[in-house]
C-alpha cells in the first residue's frame, strides 16, 4: 500500500507549509488541495458563475485545465500561483468547499495525486473522506488570534496591506463555515492525532510529524 500522511485543520494554521516540508523531507508527493477550490473560487469568478450554481459549477470543476508544474499552479496556460492565494480567493474557495457537487467533481483529481512512494495531502477532509486509509492522520490547528497573526505577518511580508482585526474576523468567519457545512465538515477524525502550533515553530511541527511517521511505519 502507498503511504499516505493526512494532515487537516483551518485555514492558516501552518498546515500548507509543514505538509511540504515533511513531504520533501520523506521524498513523497505533495497534495495541496486548498489551492484546487481557490483555483475553482478563481475559474468561477473569471466566468461569472455563483455558487447557487452548482450544476454550472460541477460542469466548470470537471472541465478546469489545472497543471501543477515547476512549483506553480496552471489555470489553462495561465499561471495562476499568486491569484489564487489572495483573502479573496480564500473567501471564494471556502465557500466553493460549502457546495456538494464541487466536492464531488474534484474527488477524482485528488486521489489521483496518489502515486509511490507516496504523499502527504493538506486540506480538510483529507484523513475524513478522500484518504481514509491513510497510515497517519494529524489535525494541525493553533489558536485563532495566532493564525490571524501569522497571516497579518505573510501578507505584509509581501507588501499587501492588511488589517489584523478584519483578517481575525474573515479567519473565525472562515472557520465556522468549513465546520458548519453539511459536506465533508472540517473535523477532527477520531484516529487523527492532534497538534496544537500555537507556539511551536515550523520545524517543530515538521520533526514531530515525521517522528510520528517513522513510529507506525
Ligand atoms: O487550505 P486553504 O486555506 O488554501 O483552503 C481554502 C478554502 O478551501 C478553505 O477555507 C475551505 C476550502 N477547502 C475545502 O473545503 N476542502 C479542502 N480539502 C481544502 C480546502
């Protein structure tokens, strides 16, 4: 069986960055499929589609030409790395995420990041519903100010101007409709094993993962 590690939790929680970190460090595939719904929050946005859609919007997921190539994310041939990772598809993403048929569209594409000699996927359901069987599921969280902190710090970091009381308010907005909604919820899956980063650094949590790893492989 291909090793799968499932890493889950909210949005800014750290999970993006340690997930690749223990995905370079095992030699595994990388599955970063927060950035398949932004990628959809973006394509539905460029062709006018809402998200009370959701039949047009299971036609545009099933049709989106999406490239994951040289560390950067394809839309067509356009190279949408940067747009995609703006508060705004964010918002877009999380609210693409509240619809069933998306969810069902990009299962496929998900499971086929499934490949040796191996792979760490990030997202929300990850551990729950699109690698069930995987061999090691952590549920990455920190506390909310912290994460609203963080983000504050990475969006200055790239020169976007950024208010830390409206990103607090969109994070905890954010979280409640990825734990509300009816589809695939952001939970904490019994098996999965939870870690706390709010005051960890990212090697921290990067070693700490692969420690667990290398305990039930
Ligand atoms: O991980 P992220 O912040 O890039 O994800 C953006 C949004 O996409 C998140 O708020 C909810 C949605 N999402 C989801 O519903 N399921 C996933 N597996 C990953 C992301």
């Amino acid at each position: 069986m291909i090793p799968i590690i499932a890493i889950d939790g909210p949005t800014a929680s750290g999970k993006g960055t340690v997930a690749q970190r223990v995905a370079q460090q095992l030699g595994f595939h990388y599955l970063d499929s927060g950035a398949l719904y932004r990628l959809v929050g973006l394509a539905s946005q460029q062709s006018g589609i809402e998200f009370l859609e959701p039949l047009l919007l299971k036609e545009l997921c099933l049709h989106m030409e999406i490239e994951f190539r040289d560390g950067g994310i394809f839309l067509g041939k356009e190279d949408v790395t940067e747009a995609i990772r703006t508060e705004e598809m964010g918002k877009r993403a999380s609210s693409a995420g509240a619809v069933p048929e998306v969810r069902e569209a990009l299962i496929q594409v998900q499971k086929s990041f499934l490949k040796p000699p191996g792979l760490v996927a990030d997202g929300r359901d990850m551990g729950s519903v699109i690698f069930p069987q995987a061999q090691l599921k952590v549920f990455l969280t920190a506390d909310a100010k912290i994460r609203a902190q963080r983000r504050y710090k990475q969006l200055i970091a790239k020169g976007i101007s950024a208010n830390i009381d409206i990103l607090t308010k969109d994070l905890v907005e954010r979280d409640l409709r990825d734990t509300q909604r009816e589809t695939a919820p952001l939970v904490q899956s019994e098996d999965a094993f939870l870690l706390d980063t709010s005051d960890q650094t990212i090697e921290e949590a990067v070693n700490r993962i692969i420690g667990l790893y290398q305990q039930i492989k």
